[in-house]
C-alpha cells in the first residue's frame, strides 16, 4: 500500500473512532444524586425507627414546617391579641402586620445581615401561615381560635410547636453561618466561633429590639431569648462542627459516650447514634422546649432563668448579692445633723 493511502486510511480510522467515542450518550446523573440531606432529613427505614420525641424535636415528620409555622403565627396573634389589641380597637391591618412581626421579626431581618433575601420573600409557607395563623386567632366564628389558645392547653399546644421552629432557627442558622464562614477562620482557632453562635442568637432577639428598642430591650439586664440563644448555639457550634478544635473534641469526649447511649435507646441505629448533629440538635431541641413548659405562667413564669439563678446562687455563697440598706445611721451622721439643727 502507497504511503499516502496509508495515511488516508488511519486518518479515517481515527476521525471514526472520534465520531463513535462522541456518539456514546453521556449519562448525566439525576437531580436528586446531589442531594444529600442530613441525617434528621432521611426517611429510611431505619430513621422511623427513631423514637417520635426525636422525630418531633428535629422536626422529622410530615408537614412539619407548615405545622411549625402556623403556631409560630398564631403565637404571634395571640400575643397582639392579648397585648396591644386588647380592647379590640387596633385596624384589622395593623393588627396583621404587628401579629406577622411579632412571630417572624427574626426570619424578616436576621438575612440581611449575611447579605441573603428574607425568608419572609423567599418562602411563601411563612407569609401565608401568617394569614392562616391570623386567620384562626381573629376570623374564626365566635372567637373559638383565640378563646381556645387562651385556655391552658391551647397555650402550651403554641409554646410547643413555636418553639420547635426556634429549635430549627438557632440549629439551621448556625448551620449557615458555618458554612459561609468556615473557609476564614482566625489564626487563633481552627474553626469560627462568633459568627455561627451570634447569628443564631441574634435570630431569637429581633423582635425585642424592634418592638422595644435597643436600650429598653437591654436596660433590665440579659434578656431570656439571649440566654437561651447564646446558650443553645454555643453547644450545638462546639458539638456538630468544631471537628479540629480542641473545644469541640474535649466537649465530645466527655458527652459523646452518654450520647451514644441515649441515642440507642431512642431506637437510633448504628450510624444515627454516632451522628453529632443530630444528637446536638436532639439536645437543643430537649432544653428549649423543657424551658419554654417551664417558664409558662401556670408553672414557674417567665421570669425563671436557670443562668440567672446559678449566678445569684454563686453570688450569696460568695457573699456578692446585694446587701440590704441597713436603718441604722452612724454616730457621726447624727451628731452632724444635731449641730445643723442648732
């Protein structure tokens, strides 16, 4: 064969072999392979095995999120209802607006500080629960939605299920911050610390300072949403993210092999009981409503703190309470106040 027809002749074997490689269909992977949801996001089988207070706490059933919401906006309703709107003489409209800001003041500001769209824009479950939540405290025939979360049961029905959506607040928050701030961390620790804790924090006390003020809010001392939030994102920070640092592994250390178990009796497999963000937001989840029961009005009311006791319990043992005035003058002061009356 002449050299030329050589060549003719492996220049079409490869241009074929390029058109056949090319005409292979690529298979592209589904939509839902890039989703990876997290453990309290599963339904697997093994994950209805979980005990119901871990699947109500992690919000792991169905409708959750628009349970959750509505009895955020009917907390809020009830709380104008009760409150500002007690006579009944408010607009229908400003009534509405201070009931939806009541309940989601943290969902309509807190993303503007990290420079994302309000929730209250992005998700149309919140607005609207807004208008149902309303809806059922204020539109309802004779008044049976509100008359009906007034009594004992209706209030801790709301103060539960608004308090698992803060549960999910300060957890997903946290869960956020980290990520967006998890490639800067300082030079003094491996991993954030301010910014997945205060942002959380900072979610839970929106509405105090719009509907007080900031000095107002702050002039009493640290207000309980503080606490609690500080508190509960600390914990859950340390625990389900700070993986170098040695914080979160000392914190680990001493809790995970209780964890563990707690899990396993939950009916938590394998996996499940080694898993720190599920068992951080279990825990979280665990003492924000154990405290929201407890600080109701029928109970210990709303002025019960565990920190604040702690401090003051601290305090009298030390001898750093506030001592009492005592009636008694000084000689001094006596015989000063004899001479001016002379």
């Amino acid at each position: 064969m002449p050299p030329a027809t050589k060549q003719a002749v492996d220049y079409l074997k490869r241009t074929t072999a390029t058109k056949v490689e090319k005409s292979i269909p690529i298979q592209v992977p589904k939509l839902h392979s890039y989703i990876k949801p997290t453990s309290i996001q599963q339904t697997s089988t093994s994950t209805t095995m979980l005990n119901p207070l871990v699947l109500f706490l992690t919000m792991n059933f169905p409708y959750a999120t628009e349970t959750v919401c509505i009895f955020m906006a009917i907390q809020g309703s009830m709380s104008v209802r009760n409150g500002p709107n007690k006579n009944g003489q408010m607009h229908w409209f400003h009534s509405f607006l201070r009931s939806t800001l009541t309940a989601y003041a943290g969902a309509s500001f807190t993303n503007i500080f990290m420079g994302k769209p309000t929730a209250m824009f992005a998700n149309d479950v919140f607005f609207g629960s807004c208008i149902i939540g309303y809806g059922i405290v204020n539109w309802l025939p004779k008044d049976i939605g509100y008359h009906f979360f007034n009594t004992s049961v209706g209030t801790l029905l709301h103060t539960v299920f608004s308090q698992v959506f803060r549960v999910g607040g300060v957890c997903g928050f946290s869960d956020a911050a980290m990520v967006m701030f998890k490639d800067t961390p300082s030079i003094y620790y491996p991993t954030p610390i301010f910014g997945p804790i205060l942002f959380p924090t900072l979610l839970g006390n929106i509405g105090g300072f719009v509907w007080n003020g900031f000095d107002d809010y702050l002039s009493k001392g640290m207000p309980w949403l503080f606490q609690q939030g500080l508190s509960c994102s600390t914990f859950y920070h340390f625990y389900a993210h700070d993986v170098e640092g040695g914080i979160g592994i000392k914190l680990r250390s001493i809790i995970k092999p209780v964890a563990t178990q707690i899990m396993l009796l939950l009916g938590a497999d394998e996996k499940e009981s080694e898993d720190d963000k599920l068992f951080a937001r279990f825990a979280v989840g665990f003492f924000m409503i154990f405290m929201a029961i407890v600080r109701l009005p029928m109970i210990w009311g709303p002025k019960f703190s565990p920190f604040s006791s702690g401090v003051n319990a601290v305090k009298k043992v030390f001898g750093g309470g506030k001592k009492k005035k005592s009636g008694i003058k000084p000689p001094g002061s006596v015989k000063k106040s004899k001479k001016k009356n002379q």
